[in-house]
C-alpha cells in the first residue's frame, strides 16, 4: 500500500474540491496495474508555476515550469517511495486547452508520477509505450478518457 502526505503550498490548489480522493485513487489505481510495487509513502506538493519551475531548475537543470515533477527517494530510505511536485498553473492550463477536467488531468499526472517513483521511464519509445499503456490502463479503471488520444487531437 502506499500512502500519500498531502502538502498544498498554493491556495489555488483549494479550487479543486476533493483532491485527496482524487490523488489516493489516482495512486490505488497506479498500483493496481503495475504489478509488482514497491510500497511506501508519497509527498505530494501541490505548488506554484514558480516554485515547480525552481526545482526544475535547480534539480533538472531546465528552465521553467513544467506540470509534474517526480523525485524517487534513494533505495534505502525508511518507507519513502519519494516525492511528486504538481504545477497549479501549468496543469489547470493544459486541462484547459486540452479540454479535459482538472481532476482527471490531476489524477493522470499523479498516476504518470508514480510510475517514476516505481523505476519506470520514457525516454525511448518501448518505455513511452510500456509507460501509457500503464497510465491508459489505470486511468480507464477511473473513467478517466485517454489522456493521449487528448493530446493527439490538441496538436492538429
């Protein structure tokens, strides 16, 4: 089981009603088709464009914010999986011109999150698939819609 620390940093985030249900059953669902999961809590910080973007600078050495950030905690650390890092700006953007409800582009987002907490990554096309296959996957046990198939049509 892995449990989540909840940290709002941005009020914004208060806009969106429910957001811990929303985040425990983005992380169930995560679990649920990864198979095999290494347990532990998460930090979750829900932040601001400006905050995601120093740590994107300062720990990915990119300029800018980006919507999500994650951070594996190192193999030996007492029952932490790691930290996720939310952008209340870039991702009620992206919602938006996506056309897509926040919370589920919340819940896509943590579920993309987690599986780098777990090891996974898209750096190539196998992993990108194996990666969305997951998140589709997960996401549909939600009713949440394919994020990808979103995102095809935004970039016609």
């Amino acid at each position: 089981m892995n449990a989540a620390d909840l940290i709002v940093e941005d009020d914004s985030w208060n806009a969106l009603k429910g957001k811990t249900r929303l985040i425990n059953e983005a992380l169930t669902a995560a679990r649920d088709h990864l198979g095999e999961a290494r347990p532990g809590v998460i930090a979750i910080l829900l932040s601001s464009d400006d905050a995601i973007a120093e740590l994107n600078s300062r720990f990915r050495d990119r300029e800018g914010a980006t919507n999500v950030l994650s951070f594996p905690a190192p193999e030996n650390t007492d029952n932490h999986l790691g930290d996720i890092a939310l952008a209340w700006g870039v991702v009620s953007r992206e919602a938006q011109t996506r056309k897509i409800e926040i919370a589920d582009h919340l819940r896509h987002l943590v579920i993309h999150g987690y599986f780098h907490l777990q090891g996974l990554d898209h750096q190539n096309d196998d992993e990108a698939e194996h990666m969305e296959g997951l998140e589709r996957r997960a996401l549909a046990a939600l009713g949440v819609a394919d994020p990808y198939a979103a995102e095809e049509k935004a970039d016609i």
